[in-house]
C-alpha cells in the first residue's frame, strides 16, 4: 500500500469523534421528536406550519434536524478526504437514512394527517443509527 492508500489513526480517530457525535446527536432529535409526539397540537389535517402549537418545539426539533443533516454531510467529506472507505460507505448509508427522516418530516409538516411520515422518520432514524453503530465497530479501510 502507498502512503495514500492508508487510513491514518488521525483520520480513524476523527470520524470515530464524529461517528460518536452523530449517535449522541441522532439520540437527542430522537427526544425531541418524542417530544413533538407528545405536546405539539396539529391542525387535524392541511398544513402543519398553520395552526400548530407550540411552534418553538416543533422549530428546535427541525433546527437540530438540519444540524444532524450537515453533520452527516460533514463525516461523509471526512471520510472521503481521509480516503476511509468503511465510513465513506456505512456513513454514506447513514446520511441516506438521515435524509429520509429529514424528507419525511417535511412530508408531514405539508401534510399533518399522514401517518406514514411520521413512521418514515422513524424508520430513517433507525436506518442512520444502525450505520453509524455498525461504522463505530468496523476496522477501517482504505
């Protein structure tokens, strides 16, 4: 192998750091989107920008959201410029699932009566955090 071809320890331990912020960070938009479940009022059916309350709540979760979403964009440039195909690939896999949830919520947000947005996240969620678990506990590879 050249000396491009291998993954440092540096870049290992970087996307390692990222990988387990990720995790933490995926976990808190999980509670926040508990959160929604439990407090926030929606309109029965429309929009969900009209008439939905509290608003804050419901703004914080999608703030944090679009920071998970960044992110996971940001692991993935990592990973590419550190050559690490492990996290390239399963963080790649990661941010697809992270991307799912983020257009699932948006579904719902333009269409409150739609279960299954709200199942759709979930499902995103579970997708990325198995990833970035899996990425965690991976030998990485060049």
């Amino acid at each position: 192998m050249t000396e491009t071809q291998v993954v440092t320890t540096e870049t290992t331990e970087r996307l390692r750091r990222l990988g387990l912020m990720m995790i933490g960070s995926l976990l808190i938009e999980f509670l926040g989107g508990m959160a929604n479940t439990f407090w926030l009022e929606t309109p029965e059916s429309g929009s969900g920008w009209d008439g939905s309350s509290p608003m804050w709540l419901v703004m914080v979760h999608i703030v944090w959201g679009t920071l998970v979403l960044l992110l996971g964009l940001w692991i993935v440039i990592v990973a590419r410029k550190g050559k690490s195909r492990t996290w390239l690939n399963l963080g790649g896999l990661g941010f697809v699932g992270i991307f799912i949830a983020f257009a699932a919520g948006n579904t719902f947000m333009n269409d409150v009566s739609s279960d299954i947005s709200s199942f759709v996240m979930s499902v995103g969620l579970a997708i990325a955090v198995f990833f970035y678990s899996f990425a965690l506990f991976k030998k990485d590879e060049a």
